[in-house]
C-alpha cells in the first residue's frame, strides 16, 4: 500500500501528537489542495493569539467541548468583548485575512477536551513539517501564525 497517496485515516489515539503548547495535540492529514489538523485540546487549556493567514483560508468545526473566541474581519482584530462561543457542531470560516484567536477551551464531559477540526486551504507548509509545525505553537505572533 502507498502510504504516500493513503485516503483512509481511522480514529486512533496514537496518532495525535503533543505539540509545544502544553494541552494540545494534533494530527494532520494533508491532500493536494487541502488539510485537516485534528485538535485535541486539554479543557480549560489557554488558546491561541490573534492572528491571520493572508495565504490560507480556515474553516473550523467543534466536535466536543465547546470553543469561546474572538473572530472579526479583514479589517481590524476583533475588540476584547467581541467574543463568541461554539459548541458540537458549530462552525467558524476564517477567510484569508480574517482576524481570530484568543481562544479558550471547554472540555467535554467524557475526555475533558475540546476537539476540533480545522481545514486549511490551501495546505500550510508549517504544518507539514514536525519541527516547524511543533514550534509554529510557541512562536510570537505573526500575520500567518
């Protein structure tokens, strides 16, 4: 089987990986044009800074927990009381330049995590590679962070 072109992924607890942000593990399933980055995200854990990606969009879907944050525009960051709270289900579209972070994270019931699936597109180069990937996490923010 060629791993390299693989288009079955299972669910499996060994596949996620810690990243450099205590809380957080990943996995990340890449195609030509897309890319998933499964979250799993330890409840209660601090989220990200905000930030943009003028080269990719992101759509985003909580699956457990629930996702309280900050998403604005093209035009400016969203203001500190400009605050949202998704739960199982709900989706958030990051269009390329859109402004969003400042998150913080709700545990489930069950896993106490808050797992959540963000598509990029197109694939984001940081993410493909592990050592970039794990210090894209702790690095100072930036306008594609």
């Amino acid at each position: 089987m060629d791993l390299s072109r693989q288009t079955v992924f299972f669910l499996d607890d060994e596949a996620f990986v810690e990243t450099a942000r205590p809380g957080f593990r990943r996995r990340v399933i890449t195609g030509d044009g897309l890319q998933l980055c499964f979250w799993r995200i330890a409840g209660g854990t601090p989220g990200s800074y905000l930030h943009n990606h003028p080269d990719h969009e992101q759509l985003g879907i909580v699956v457990r927990g629930g996702l309280d944050f900050r998403i604005g525009d093209e035009s400016r960051p969203p203001e500190p009381d400009e605050r949202v709270v998704l739960g199982p289900g709900d989706s958030y579209l990051a269009y390329r330049g859109v402004w969003h972070g400042d998150s913080v994270f709700v545990g489930d019931e069950e896993h106490d995590e808050c797992w959540i699936l963000d598509v990029f597109a197109p694939p984001r180069q940081d993410l493909l590679e592990a050592d970039a990937a794990a210090t894209w996490a702790v690095t100072e923010p930036s306008t594609d962070g």
